[in-house]
C-alpha cells in the first residue's frame, strides 16, 4: 500500500531507518497479530515498528505511564501511581514542573488499539507517519513542508516528552519534532544527532513529491557552495 512512496523517500533522504505507521483503532485488521514483546516503554513500539507489524493494547503499555498518558489510554490506578511518582521525581531534579502535566497532548481519537508498524508494509492509512533523521534529514524535510519559510511562522519543535508529537500532530494537522528526551534517547539508541518526526498520515504521498523537489535543489546548489569554498581556503 505504501512500499513505493516508501522506498522513494527513503532513498531521497538516505535514511537509516524506514518511517513507521501508527493507527489508533477500535477494531484491528484481522492480518495484524498483537505484539508478543513485553516493552520498557511506549516509544520502543517505534524501533520494533521498524521490523514488523504489529497493534498493542493499553495494557502492552502499562510499563509507561507518561506513554499511557499521551497515547490516549485510560490508566489503571497502579499506572496513575507510577506516573504521579515519576513527575515528583523529575520536579524533584528540576526536570520537570508537575504544572506541565496538566498541559501535555494526549490522543483524542477513541481507540482500543494501536497499530504500529514499518510503512512498506503498513495494511491501512495510518494516522501518524514517524520518522527517525539525522538533523540534515530534517532540514530538508522542513524545507519541503515550507517549515523554514520566513514569511510563515516556521516549525514546531519540542523536548520532553518525545512521545507528546503524536497527540500534537494529530490534534494540529501538522508536521512535528522533538529533539528527543532522555528517555527517549535511551530506549531507541538515538544518537547525539537524531531527532523524532511526525507528520499526519494523509500527508505523506505530497510530502514525498516535495522531498523530490527540494532534495533536487539543493543538490543544484551545492556545487556553487563548494565553489565558494574553495575560492576562499581558509
């Protein structure tokens, strides 16, 4: 469904990682079997999303309960403890305000499940796209979305936690990203350079064709760059 615009943008941004799916139904594609994978976190769904399909239900995240929280999930009581004592421990080191709580994006879609899953191989529309890139990766996607654009108000980017861009994304309509919090960058391998991007399912095709077009160009500059360098050495 999504393997050649898939291959295409991988190919156009050489990443190292293919983009990932994520659909939040009510009922699960009879093809989609349910992860067998017992997970430290909501955002290891996504390196797992990289090799296969898969859905997880609210319980499959129970070990995650700001994860809980932002995907949408009603939370047991057991989780809701948890939560409470991870944000007195980050208000405690000054990482966090329990304020903020309060104010973090959560998924309002109803939904029983969540599918994940490498696009190439995703069976339905999927309502986020997510993709890990390397900062180069990322200008040129903010350049194609016309992100970087001094007439428009430029593009939205966030910390903690990583997981929040997928209720933004879906809530706005809009391309975001985080730069990847600690715990984040601890259960995904992130390294120093990665960011997490998320943009809406549907505008993933255009997208694409745009990611043609601005990769073309700044491929047509660079040459007069390289020029510009070497008439300079310094």
């Amino acid at each position: 469904m999504y393997q050649d615009l898939t291959d295409r943008f991988v190919a156009l941004l050489h990443l190292s990682h293919v983009p990932v799916g994520l659909s939040f139904v009510e009922q699960v594609p009879e093809s989609v079997q349910r992860t067998t994978k017992r997970v430290p976190s909501a955002c290891t769904f996504w390196r797992l999303g990289e090799q296969d399909v898969f859905y997880a239900l609210a319980e499959d995240h129970q070990e995650c309960p700001i994860g809980m929280m932002t995907m949408g999930f009603t939370m047991p009581e057991s989780a809701q403890q948890r939560a409470q004592a991870l944000v007195e421990t980050m208000a405690n080191v000054q990482y966090f305000s329990p304020s903020e709580v309060s104010a973090l994006p959560v998924v309002q879609k109803p939904h029983q499940a969540i599918v994940y899953g490498r696009l190439d191989r995703f069976p339905v529309e999927p309502d986020v796209v997510l993709c890990r890139l390397d900062t180069q990766q990322a200008m040129l996607i903010a350049e194609a979305q016309g992100q970087v654009n001094w007439l428009q108000s430029g593009q939205s980017a966030f910390g903690r936690p990583t997981c929040g861009v997928i209720p933004r994304t879906l809530k706005t309509g809009e391309a975001s990203m985080s730069f990847g919090c600690v715990g984040a960058r601890t259960y995904l391998d992130l390294t120093p350079s990665e960011v997490i991007l998320t943009m809406p399912g549907k505008e993933f095709a255009g997208l694409v064709e745009k990611v043609q077009t601005i990769v073309a160009a700044n491929q047509a500059l660079a040459p007069f760059h390289q020029q510009q360098k070497a008439t300079f050495p310094v």
